[in-house]
C-alpha cells in the first residue's frame, strides 16, 4: 500500500510538471502573438517581465526542487529572459521602422523559445524515471 501511494504521488507529480511546462508554452505563445500583433499594427503594448508570468513563477519555484542542480537550468534560464525581452526589443524596433532588425531579433526569441521547451519537456521526462 505504501509503495502503491508513493507511485502514485510520483506520477501524479510527473504529470503535473508536464502540464505547467505545456501551460507555459502555451502562454508563452499567447505572449508571442501579442508582440507580433503589436508589431503588425505599429503599437505598444506591455509585455510581462520572465518572473512575472504564470510559467516564470512556476519555473521559478521548480528550480528550488526538482530542477535543482540541473545542468541544463542555466540555459534555460537564458532562453526564457531572452524571449521576454526579445519580444520588448523587437516591438521597440518596429516602432522605430528598424523592420530588418526587428525580424532578426523574432527569429531569436523562436530558437530560444523552441529550445528551453525542448529542455524542458526532456528534463521533466527524465525525473519520471
């Protein structure tokens, strides 16, 4: 009975960090579009620092338990403030009809973007074993 409960928390765990890291990426979409639209119609719009969103918090508090001491965090960590302030730098370039330079900095914040969740999802799949 114990080791059935102690299965169970585990893969209820398991799939609780997958589900926040798919809720991240689609927030994280959702944060992409909102750039991009503010890019396409040449306005501002506030987009939320790495800490500051639902997936940063959650990641935030993963790295204390069981992404602590994972080689592939700091990484990680990179990707995500770059998609943030990425998105920032590329609406700040449009605005200022720096176009080249804005769609540079898009196709940054997608490699980063693809690579973290990458990681990610491998990290988490790793700690169900």
């Amino acid at each position: 009975v114990m080791q059935n409960s102690s299965d169970i928390k585990d893969k209820t765990q398991y799939v609780t960090d997958e589900l926040q890291v798919n809720v991240g990426k689609i927030d994280h979409i959702s944060l992409k579009v909102q750039a991009y639209k503010a890019m396409l119609t040449h306005t501002s719009t506030d987009i939320l620092d790495e800490n500051s969103c639902r997936f940063g918090k959650w990641y935030g508090n993963a790295t204390k338990t069981f992404l602590k001491g994972n080689s592939k965090i700091s990484a990680i960590t990179k990707h995500h403030t770059n998609v943030h302030q990425g998105l920032k730098e590329a609406i700040n370039l449009e605005l200022d009809s720096k176009h080249a330079q804005a769609l540079q900095r898009i196709q940054d914040v997608e490699t980063s973007s693809e690579d973290a969740f990458v990681s990610l999802f491998a990290i988490v799949k790793a700690s169900q074993n």
